[in-house]
C-alpha cells in the first residue's frame, strides 16, 4: 500500500487496515520510524525512539493476530510521554535528574498498553516532571508546533500532542495535572481526554502533583481516543486512589444522537483574557452541537478566579515532597565529588532540576512551612472544596460544560518565559476540572491565524462516555480535526 | 524543697506484620542489606503505596487494649526532611487524625502501689532504613531493609514522676504488645524504642523545660538515661543555668548523653496529608470483630495465675506479665505436673541464666519442655534438687532432654533402703575416729557431727544417694551404737 496514507490513518482505521490485512504492524511501524527519523529532528518530540524493541513488538502482534483471537488494539503503534515507566527503556521526565534513568518495572499504563498487543515507538518529550505549559522546560530542548515551528506545542504533554499532529504517531499516552493533555491538545490540533481522577491507574507514572495527576489520551480522533481510554482506564490495586468502578467500552455510545443534550456555558469563561478569534470558534462549534439537538444553558462557576492560585498553591506543595526523592542517593543524576551529605543534596539538586522546577519546589515548601500551612495550603483546600461544589452545582442541571480549552492559540517561543503568572494563566480553564477531579477533554474546532483552537468539553464524574459522544458528533460534522499541518511529507515521498 | 522529675514517653514498637505497611517486602530481621527493598522501598519514581491492612488491625488491638478511643477516620500525613535512609525524604505517618486516641494503662511499682499513666494518642508509621557508618572508608552504606516496616507510636502524657515509673510503664507497653502478639518485643533488635522527654520543676510549679533523650533500647539503659539527665538538670538550675529545649543521644556504653540537636536547629517537617493514600474510614462492625478476638491481656493473665495455679501475687506477676514468659511457665507447668516447682525454676535457675546470657525467654536454650522433664524428675523422686542443677546445666549445654542426661550421666538418686545400709554401715566401719567423738560428744553437738557422715555417704554414691533416706538410715545406726 501507499506509504503516505497510512501514516493518515485513524487508530481505528488503523485497527481496521490490521484487520483486514491490507498491511503488517511491522509495516506500519517501519514506516512510523521512518518517519521520525526524517521528520522528528524538526519537532523534537520524541526524547527515545525505541527502533528495536518497537519491531520486535510489532512482530510479536503480527504473530498474535495470526493465530485469531488477539485484542483490537494488537499491532498499533503508540507513544507513550517519558513520564510513564518503561522496564528496561530510560524514563527522564523530562529532567537531567533522571536522564541515566532505566525502571526496573513498567507503569500499569504501560503494562495495559503492552498486554493489548500495542507496539511503543519510544518516549515523548515534555516539560520537566510535567511542569510547564508551553514545553520550553524540557531539559531534552523545546518541541516545536508542527503548525508553526516557531510556536510552543503547549505543554507538558507537548511531545505527545506534537508527535500526533506530525503524524508521528497515530496515538500517545499523556498526563494532565491543569490542563496538561487539553493544552497542547488544542495547540496542536488534537484530541486529548483527561478522564475522572481515579479512573486511569497512577502506578509508574511519576508524580508531580499525586491528588491533581491523570493519565489520559491524546489522538486525532475522539474515537480514536475512545479506544485507547478502553486499554488505559483500570482498577489497579497498586494506586490507592484508583477507583473500583467498572471500565465501559467507551465506543458504544459514540453514535448517540445529541439531541436533548443541555450544555452549560460557563459565563466566566468567555470574560477578558480570551482571544476574540478563540471565542469565535467557540462559539461557532457550539452554533453546530445547538445544530445538532442540543440547548445551550448559561451558567456560572462562581469560583473560577480562585482556580489557578488554588492550584499553585496545592500543585507545589505536594511536588515538594514528591520530588524530594531525588536525592542523589538511590538512582539519577548525583553530583561529581561531594564533599559531604549537604554539599551531595545542595549539588544534586541545584544541577538535576530546572528552573521552573526549583520555582515550583520552593513555593511549595513555603506553603507548607510552619506559620503558613493555614494561610496557604490549607485555605487552598478550602477553595478547592468550593470549586468542587461549583461543579456539582452545575451538573445538576447541565450534561456536560462547554467552552475554550486554552485563551488563545500557540505563542511564540520565550514570549512568557520571563512571566511565570502570565504562563500560568495559559491553563485557566483547565486547571478548576483536575482540582474538582473531573473529566475534561480538548477537541479542535478551528483556527486563528492558522493555529489551532480547542474546545474544551467538561464532564460529570465518571462521564467519559458522554464526553466522547459530544466530540465524536461534532467531529462527524466537522473537519478541523482532519486538517494536518504542511511539511509532513518525507524527503523521498515528495 | 525537693524537685520533681516529670517524664513522658514516646513508644516505638514495630508491628510483627509479614510484609511493611506500604509494600510487600518482607519485614524478617536480620537479612542481608537490601535484599527486603522493593521499588518502593526504594522510592522509585512512580511507585505508590497501599496500606498493609494487618498494621491497621493490630493498631487497632492496642487502642482496644490500652481502653482508647479507635478513630472513625484516619489519615497518613507526609512529615519532610532529608536523610540517606528515609528514601522517599519524608516519612509516612499521622498527625492530625492519628488511629488510637487517648487511651490509658496502669502500672504497679515495687512498694504495690498503682498509678494510672494516661496516653495520649498511638499512631501508624513507617519506619526508615540504616545508615552503615563502618567498612564504607569514609561513606556510609545505606540499608533499606527496615525501610517502611510498620510502627505504632505510642505517646504518653507526662504522667511520670521517676525512672522506676518511667521504666514500668515502659515494661507495661512491652507486656500488652508482646501478649496482643502485634510486636515480637525484641528489644536487641530495635523492635522496640523508648524516647524519653525529661523535664524537672519544683511541685506546684508550672512545668519545667523539657529534653528529649531519644532511641533506649533497653530498660536498663532508659533508667540509667533518666536518672543522668534529671541529675543534669537539676544541676544546671541549681547552678543558676537554664534548661534549652533539645534532643539528646544516650550511649548505653559510656554511659554518656550529649546534645544531638537544639530546638532551633530543628526541622520544619512541613507536615501534609499524603495525596497517595486517602483517609481510612474504619467501622463499628470491624473493630468490634477485632475485639471478640482479642488474645488474653497481661493483667487478666496475672489474675488468672492467681486463681488457677494458686501462685503469689509477685509469682504471677514475675510469670505472667511477658507473654513469652507465661506461654513458657503453662507449657511447662502442664508438661510437669508441679505448677510450684516449675514457677521456682524458672523465676530461679531459668531466669538468672538467661539475664546473664542476655537472652530473652523466648531464646532460651532451654525448652519448655525440656525444663518440665526434668521438674518432673524431682518430683518423682528420681533426682535430687543439687542433681537437678546437673541435668540443667546438660540441657542448658548440650541440649537433649533429663531423661537421657539422667541416664547417661549416671544420676539416677538411690532410694533403695538396703542399699543405703549397706553404704552407711561401711562409712561407719571407716570411721573409727569420728564415731567414738560422737559418741562421746555432748548430745546438743551431736547434729552437727553428722555432716562429716553424710558427705562420706554422698561421696561413696557419687551424690545418688536420697540425702533424705541417708539422714534417717544415719541417724538410726549411729543412735544404735551409743
């Protein structure tokens, strides 16, 4: 078959093209290699390309499929972000700290992806330990925006979002801990679902933020990302904070009509701050869904304002601790000759972390110092508690929230880099779902300036489903989702 | 005026779960370094905890044993700083909403009184691994074997008035443990950890500045750390000086103690909820089945002593108070047969042996039953108490049980009258001399004289002979000859 098709392909046409034996996963994952190879030097968003291991999976799912029998998703190439533990395959975060960094154990994510027969084309770049929104704080270089290289991928799951829209990958694990698959999902032109807290299990994947963080996927599609949240999503007995709850096949619901469907419309989300083209697709995406059967119901999310510093309260200070294990001690980056047990801390520390990761660290610890917790962390909690009932509130009378993933399109590289408060605002909207720990998802609805624009589809707990159907009917009538960036041809394909 | 000392507590005791409080490891002590550290254990990037239910339970036995409240609601908090062996550089542990509330025991003192300590919380947490400061020139090797095995903390008020009542309580909580079976109660082994905080003020007054003088891991050395730092402080007041608030070491060789840390130079632990693990909600029913099933406690045990086996007060206590102790006495009590003879072996012979071996009861060398074959041999008759010590220090050496030492070493006692006779009658024969003094001795001298007879006696049977049959077969033939 045509080379240049296939890396077009859907995971589900994928999957069906596996089927039906129109092409070998070994076939399709040459041809992903290929690609990177070629083209990944441009965008930077792979930091380990796993050549060897990714053929010898593909094999073993051609295998698989032969004998009948093997899971829908045997055979597909993915990425997974380099913050998912790979046994034997360097996990660096993002980070100096962990670049000598092999686990000896896979995350349950992994470990879901590699039973479902999926083929791992390596490691997506991200900020570091997931902090950041535009991936410039990656210690492996920045990713560039396949639409305009000189713009931010967003981040952190900017690796992720970049490798996809470069059709580098059909599919890519990523995490969200404010907004970190919706973000660059709509800077890139995707579709990334940050599902219910809880529902995707934690175990090997490293923490930022443990009570905020959530895996989820990143496509093309809302179906294709469908599929994927099929592998994902497990109750895992290693986290303690996944939930017991059965995992729904989450295609069944995705050619529900919309009809009836109330969405709630956050007036606080449409105040100043957001760019008038983003508002306009917005609001020409929710003309379609109202198209489509459903009613559009204004609402209001009275503590919206407090989300981001709620969050960059709590976020920090749980990073504090979580990040202290990098010590030099066990595993990762230890400095050369220390001279005793403070000067091996100080070293280490000040030589394996970032700066936005120092920033983030030593906020967190103020807010937790003695004298301080009350005003800082545990007021944060009380906000977070009032942002919760916000939502509660609304879902009572709404099905799913509605508006614009992130205030305006990809900016410019080292535009914000000396504003960390104007960089925190990048995730406005995103960042009040994780404290409330509710589902969110991204999905493009169109462009300003030929940039893609995200619409950001909130849902109630464990509502997945729903969530994938509003997308999955808005993607049926609409193509921004099948637009692709230029300069994605290989050399010899031109 | 006098001072007065007052003392509160701080109890570590590791929870004798199979596997640590947040990982599968193993929790043996002893093995080689590393080799019980999971990914966890290491603090992995990406690994999680989940809490060992069986740390939740026996936590639980003990608030039901020390009369406590059991918290409905209970929550692992983060508690930050850095050190080598703590890998995660925070431990897991609780604060706000601790597992036990306030809760209380009684101790009993030498002179019988009895007081009331109260507790004020007991709480789970993890403990940390070793820093190895020898054999590394120059580093230190870290072993994370212990790292995350289960702790309960428990915390008392500042109840105590002297060492003596510090080191009863202290004796109590080992008591209630090692009989609820939640901790092995091994002191040597670090099982169990006294930190001590010391303050002295004149009665009446408001409470003095206290030290804390952390890790005793032996009563011994918690009386002798208790009385050094009360006489240090009343010194420096006495001197004019002022107690700072500090942490103190105690070396139990020198018998020294030093400033480890003054309060100034303490950490600010930065406590915080762990977002790992969320709040643990236990219900009615639960601790209710806990505590239909709660084994014997040390004062019931006592009482039952008392009443079953008809022992004293302080034999009851003496036996009944470790729970190893009292499963050795019943095993051999019952092996025996002679519930007294058995309590005098073991509180005698048994015990001075073990304290000067420095071993636990249940180290002993000695088996229960072991120790009942041969009670049961004095009691029978067929040795004497002296003969006794013989077959003890054969068991205590070589092992084996009384019967076979008995047998091989030839120390069946001669009871058989004639005998008897006979040797006496010969000793008689031979002792021309000390016959005719005894015949011609006064008669309230006479008694005495006996004993050069006896030993001659004993000494011809190689000590077999019944010294009570002798005495009277002697004593006979001798009265015969006047």
């Amino acid at each position: 078959m045509n080379d240049s098709i296939m890396h077009n392909k859907t995971i589900a046409e994928i999957i069906a093209g596996l089927e039906a034996g129109e092409f070998t996963s070994v076939e399709i994952t040459q041809h992903y290699l290929k690609r990177i190879k070629q083209l990944d030097r441009k965008y930077n968003s792979y930091i380990t390309v796993n050549e060897t291991s990714a053929l010898a999976q593909a094999e073993a799912a051609d295998q698989r499929r032969a004998k009948g029998n093997a899971p829908a998703f045997c055979g597909v190439p993915i990425a997974h972000k380099d913050i998912f533990c790979t046994n034997g395959i360097r996990t660096s975060c993002g980070s100096k700290m962990l670049d000598n960094f092999v686990p000896p154990y896979d995350a349950t994510v992994v470990e879901n992806f590699a039973n479902a027969g999926a083929v791992v084309l390596g490691k997506t770049n991200m900020d570091e330990f997931a902090m950041g929104s535009s991936n410039e704080t990656s210690f492996y270089g920045p990713v560039k925006n396949p639409w305009n290289i000189n713009t931010v991928p967003g981040g952190s799951s900017g690796g992720s979002a970049a490798a996809i829209a470069a059709h580098l990958a059909p599919g890519a694990t990523a995490t969200d801990t404010g907004g970190s698959i919706r973000q660059p999902a709509a800077l890139c032109g995707i579709t990334g679902l940050k599902p219910t807290y809880g529902r995707v299990s934690r175990w090997g994947m490293i923490a930022f933020a443990s009570s905020l963080d959530q895996g989820g996927p990143m496509a093309r599609t809302a179906e294709d990302c469908a599929l994927m949240l099929n592998v994902m999503a497990s109750f895992d007995p290693k986290d303690s904070t996944s939930i017991d709850r059965e995992v729904p096949d989450y295609t069944t619901n995705l050619n529900q009509s919309l009809n009836g469907l109330k969405i709630g419309i956050p007036r606080e989300y449409f105040e100043e701050g957001l760019n008038p083209g983003t508002e306009q697709a917005v609001k020409n995406a929710l003309a379609e869904l109202e198209k489509q059967g459903a009613t559009l119901v204004s609402i209001s999310l009275p503590h919206t304002k407090l989300a981001v510093p709620a969050y960059y309260v709590i976020a920090p200070a749980e990073a504090s601790a979580n990040l202290s294990r990098f010590d030099g001690v066990r595993y990762g980056h230890r400095c050369e000759d220390p001279k005793d047990l403070r000067d091996m801390y100080m070293r280490t520390r000040a030589e394996g972390f970032g700066e936005e990761v120092k920033r983030r660290i030593l906020v967190g610890a103020y807010c937790l110092s003695a004298g301080y917790y009350d005003a800082y962390y545990r007021k944060a909690q009380q906000v977070r508690r009032l942002i919760k009932q916000d939502f509660v509130d609304a879902f009572e009378k709404v099905d799913v929230i509605m508006g614009p993933t992130s205030p305006s399109p990809a900016f410019e590289f080292g535009s914000k880099g000396d504003d960390p408060v104007a960089m925190y605002l990048e995730d406005i909207y995103t960042i009040a779902t994780n404290l409330a720990g509710l589902p969110g998802m991204s999905a493009p609805c169109g462009f300003v300036d030929n940039k893609p624009v995200g619409l950001q589809i909130i849902g109630n707990y464990f509502d997945e489903s729903r969530m994938l159907n509003v997308a999955h009917q808005f993607q049926l009538a609409t193509d921004w989702h099948k637009r692709s960036p230029e300069g994605l041809e290989l050399e010899e394909a031109k | 005026m006098e001072w007065e000392t007052v003392i509160g507590l701080e109890v570590h005791a590791q929870l004798a779960t199979k596997s640590k409080i947040f990982s599968g490891s193993s929790t043996t002590f002893g093995a080689e370094p590393n080799t019980q550290a999971s990914a966890l254990d290491l603090a992995m990037p990406g690994t999680l905890p989940v809490p060992n239910e069986q740390a939740y339970r026996y936590a639980i036995m003990f608030g039901l044993a020390i009369d406590a409240d059991i918290a409905r609601t209970s929550v692992f908090e983060r508690k930050n700083y850095f050190y080598p062996d703590l890998p995660k550089a925070y431990q897991t542990t609780q604060l706000e909403k601790p597992i036990v509330g306030p809760g209380h025991v009684e101790i009993e003192l030498a002179d019988g009184t009895k007081k009331t300590i109260r507790i004020h919380h007991a709480h789970l947490e993890e403990d940390a691994g070793k820093s190895l400061h020898e054999d590394f020139h120059g580093m230190s090797g870290i072993d994370l074997n212990r790292a995350g095995t289960p702790l309960v903390e428990i915390v008392s008020e500042p109840d105590m008035r002297s060492s003596e009542e510090a080191v009863a309580f202290a004796k109590k909580l080992h008591s209630i443990v090692t009989s609820l079976g939640i901790c092995d109660g091994e002191m040597s082994q670090g099982s169990m950890r006294f930190d001590v905080n010391i303050s002295v003020r004149k009665p009446g007054e408001e409470l003095g500045t206290r030290t804390e003088t952390k890790n005793l891991n032996s009563f011994r050395f918690m009386e002798d750390a208790i009385k050094l730092e009360v006489e240090r402080q009343i010194d420096l007041i006495e001197d004019g000086g002022k107690v700072i608030q500090e942490t103190r070491l105690y070396n139990g060789d020198t018998k020294q103690a030093r400033s480890m840390r003054s309060k100034e130079e303490a950490n600010d632990y930065r406590y915080f909820p762990c977002p790992d693990l969320l709040p643990v909600v236990i219900e009615d029913d639960y601790i209710e089945s806990i505590r239909k099933e709660l084994p014997e406690l040390p004062d019931a045990r006592q009482e039952r002593f008392i009443t079953q086996y008809g022992l004293s007060s302080y034999d009851a206590s003496a036996l009944g108070s470790d729970a190893n102790m009292a499963l050795y006495f019943e095993t051999a009590a019952k092996d025996s047969g002679d519930t007294k003879l058995t309590a005098n072996w073991i509180m005698g012979e048994l015990s001075a042996r073990l304290n000067s071996a420095d071993l636990s009861i249940k180290h002993s060398p000695l088996s229960a039953e072991q120790l009942a074959g041969m009670v049961s041999r004095i009691a029978d008759g067929t040795i004497s108490s002296k003969m006794a010590k013989q077959v003890f220090d054969g068991m205590w050496n070589n092992g084996g049980d009384a019967d076979s030492i008995i047998e091989d070493q030839g120390l069946k006692q001669v009871s058989d009258s004639g005998a008897i006779e006979a040797m006496v009658d010969e000793v008689i024969a031979n002792s021309d001399k000390q016959v005719d003094n005894f015949r011609n001795a006064d008669e309230s001298k006479r008694p005495k004289m006996l004993g050069y007879f006896v030993g001659q006696i004993m000494k011809a049977s190689k000590g077999q002979a019944n010294p009570q049959q002798v005495n009277e077969i002697l004593l006979k033939k001798l009265n015969d000859l006047l």
